[in-house]
C-alpha cells in the first residue's frame, strides 16, 4: 500500500505543475465565426447593414455564409457595384456550391458583398470593415504594499483550485 502511494505521488506534482501552468498561461483572443444574417443566415429580406451594425470585425476573423445554394451565391464586390448590384465583374466568387461558404478576414480593408442572380436588389448585401485588434488594455498600477489586481484574480482561481486537487487526490489515495 506503501509503494503504491509514493509511486502515486510523481502523477500528482505533475497534475499540479499542470494546472499551476494553465492557470499562469496569458488568454489568448480567439477569432470569431460570424453567421452572416444570424438565424435567418444569407437569404432575401433581412437588413444586412443592421446585422453588421454594432459590430466589430477583426483581422482573423471569419464570415460564414449559409444560403439555398440552388438560388443565390455570395460575391465579393468593389463599392461602386455594391451600391449598383452589379454582379458582372466580381472581386472574388465564394460560392462553393454548398450553400455553406467561409470567407476568412485576412486583410484590413472594407469588404462588399451580394447576391447575384437579382436577390442584392432585395437587399441581399452587406458591408463591414475589418480593423486590426487593439491592444489589450494596460494593466492597472499597483499600490504599494498590494498584491495587485492580476495576482489577487490568480490567487482566488489558483489557491482554491490547487486545494480542491489536493483534496480530491488524497481522498482517491485513501480508497485504496
């Protein structure tokens, strides 16, 4: 029973290196996946520049697209023929032909895109503009003779997480 506990032990300074890394590790700002349209998705008689209004598009970004992929199709436009419907001349064709296209924001630019077929003059078409992400924001200063924000958060998540661990792990060692 002896040998069995010390040879548990190696396994749970592991653990807890494990967590105390994960809990120490900076958050990473994932990108986002915008269902263009929301529920109603890409199709005919939905505001697309109220969808687009209020939010943020960030380079990483992604607009997915979900139509009837045997009516419509989604084009990538310059100004002028987003404001006149013109589909003749298309920046880029994202149709894919499985009414299910992704188009990756990976440049910081306005984007225009449409209906051909005739729906953009339903108001299919929607407008955003990508920016770069701005910077986090800076860390507050710290008082002398306090922890400090950052470090008071780690120390309320890491403490209470790493006696849970160690309450869990001796109880499962004591079951043998």
């Amino acid at each position: 029973m002896e040998g069995l506990r010390r040879s548990i032990g190696w396994p749970a300074a592991a653990l807890v290196l494990t967590c105390a890394a994960l809990v120490t590790m900076p958050t990473e700002v994932s990108a986002v996946r915008y269902i263009v349209g929301a529920n109603m998705g890409w199709t005919s008689n939905v505001n697309y520049t109220i969808w687009a209004q209020g939010k943020h598009f960030y380079l990483g970004d992604w607009l997915f697209f979900v139509y009837d992929r045997n009516q419509m199709n989604v084009l990538e436009v310059n100004k002028t023929d987003y404001e006149t419907c013109n589909s003749d001349h298309p920046l880029h064709n994202w149709t894919t032909g499985a009414g299910r296209d992704v188009v990756p924001l990976n440049v910081t630019r306005n984007y225009y895109f449409i209906s051909g077929k005739g729906f953009c003059y339903g108001g299919m078409k929607v407008a955003i503009h990508v920016e770069k992400l701005p910077p986090p924001p800076s860390s507050l200063p710290e008082k002398s003779g306090s922890l400090g924000l950052l470090s008071t958060f780690k120390g309320q998540i890491f403490v209470p997480t790493l006696f849970a661990i160690a309450a869990v792990w001796d109880s499962f060692l004591y079951l043998w």
